[in-house]
C-alpha cells in the first residue's frame, strides 16, 4: 500500500528507542526524511545507525536535545525549522504512590509529556497550516482511559495529552492538516523489557511468566494478553500520518491490545 508519504519530512521525538523508533523506521521505510530526537548525542547516533540498517536508503538524521526544556525545543526548531509530520512521543512515567509525589515531580512530568508537545505543536502546527498539509501526532496511553493508581501523574499526563490534540485537531478544521493522539497499552519498550527481565531474575522465573502474570492481576481485560511490539504500534501511527488518513481528524485512537472495555 502506498501511504503518499515520499518527500514528507517528519520529527518524531523520543526516538532513540521503543516505540519512537519503531515509528522512525516504519516512516522511513515509507520514503519520509526523518528527524531522530534524544538527550545524548551518543544514542541519536546509534538510533540513526539503527534506522539505516532497517531501511536501507533511509534519508534520516538526529538531533540531541532535551525537549522537556524551552532551551531544547528552541534547538530542535533552530535546526529542523519545518516539518509536514510531528510525532510527539516523548515520555516518561514512574511508579509512585498519589502522596509522595511532590509537586516538583508533578511540574517536571508536565514539562516532558505535555509540555514539549505544546511547543513543538505551536511552532510546526503554523507552517503546516500555511502549506495546507500537515500531520501531529501525539503518542498517548490506555492509561488516559485507566489511569493507574500506581502512576497517577502520568495517566493525567495521558488524557491531557489526548485533550490537547483534540483541541489542536479544531484549529485545523476544513485544511489538510490534521491532529489526533494514539493510544498505546502495554507495549514492549527499551524500560519495559528491562523491568520483566529483572523481575523474572528476582523471582527465578521465566520472562514469560512474569508477563502472564501481569496480563492476570494488571491488566486483564487485555484481549492480546502479551505485550505488543513496538512495530505494531508504530504500524498504526504511520497510516494517520500518510496521505490516505485525511478523514481521521481529532480522533484518540487506540492500538492497545483491547485493554480498553469500550466498544467506542
């Protein structure tokens, strides 16, 4: 299937690992020219070896910057002052009880998951608007829908991320630029294949049982009932970005292995 996307050039964030880079490699291989984002020079270089050796050809290039900064944002635009597609996938989470998260803690998860994509939204959203074709993209998480009682800071941070793209999608009405958010559930990234492999050390158990057990008590209305790949969700993201997805607009949609209990 041809996604339209030859020539586009994207910036996805986030993107030296996991789902960010799955979703650099699957646009990559649709012919975009893509813009790697990390904090440390060492891993963007590595994630753009990682993207060429995917896709052969691949027209990719990086640039380290903390975007959970002003500072940061302000060097990525400095460099790559226009872009048809924005992924917003930056994130972070941490698992903490409601009241030892202080406020600091609080302001600095705002300032990585909603934050860097309000800034990076108002400076591309404008000249996107401007040429009349554009795509953002903001990577969400089923805990928009089920905000974990562990983590709660960052559930917030996920449904107002999806309210966000919501609001932006408005700005957009009647162009050929659009804005949705994708909901990602339990997906197998660089911390979360890390997390397993300790805990099955810890107990002495296999990788494989320790993620049925965790389909069992943490998320078992999950109709996958396995960590999905960060290709599948990347899969997904590259369709809303193509040529081909111009009627999904302002839509939260999901790619979370049915987690979700919601036939809308």
């Amino acid at each position: 299937m041809d996604l339209q996307l030859i020539g586009k050039t994207a910036v996805v964030t986030g993107s030296v690992a996991g789902i960010g880079l799955a979703i650099a490699e699957a646009l990559s291989r649709e012919g975009v020219a893509v813009v790697l984002n990390g904090r440390t020079e060492l891993r963007v270089r590595t994630a753009v070896d990682s993207v060429r050796a995917a896709a052969p050809g691949a027209l990719v290039s990086g640039v380290a910057a903390d975007l959970s900064t002003v500072a940061g944002v302000n060097a990525l635009i400095t460099r790559v002052t226009k872009a048809a597609i924005l992924v917003n996938n930056l994130g972070v989470y941490a698992v903490k009880p409601f009241p030892e998260i202080t406020d600091a803690e609080w302001a600095a998860i705002f300032e990585t998951n909603v934050l860097s994509g309000v800034r990076l939204a108002r400076h591309y959203l404008t000249g996107m608007l401007a040429r009349n074709w554009g795509r953002v993209i903001f990577i969400s998480s089923e805990s928009a829908v089920h905000i974990p009682a562990e983590m709660i800071h960052y559930g917030v941070t996920k449904i107002a991320q999806v309210g966000l793209a919501r609001g932006l999608a408005e700005t957009t009405a009647g162009t050929g630029v659009t804005v949705n958010s994708v909901l990602a559930g339990p997906t197998r990234s660089e911390g979360v294949a890390g997390f397993v492999e300790a805990l099955a050390q810890q107990r002495g158990v296999g990788v494989d049982e320790v993620e049925r057990e965790f389909f069992r008590t943490m998320r078992p209305t999950s109709l996958l009932r396995r960590f999905a790949t960060p290709a599948e969700v990347a899969a997904l993201v590259a369709f809303v970005a193509s040529g081909l997805a111009t009627a999904t607009n302002g839509a939260a949609l999901r790619v979370d292995g049915g987690a979700v209990r919601s036939a809308l």
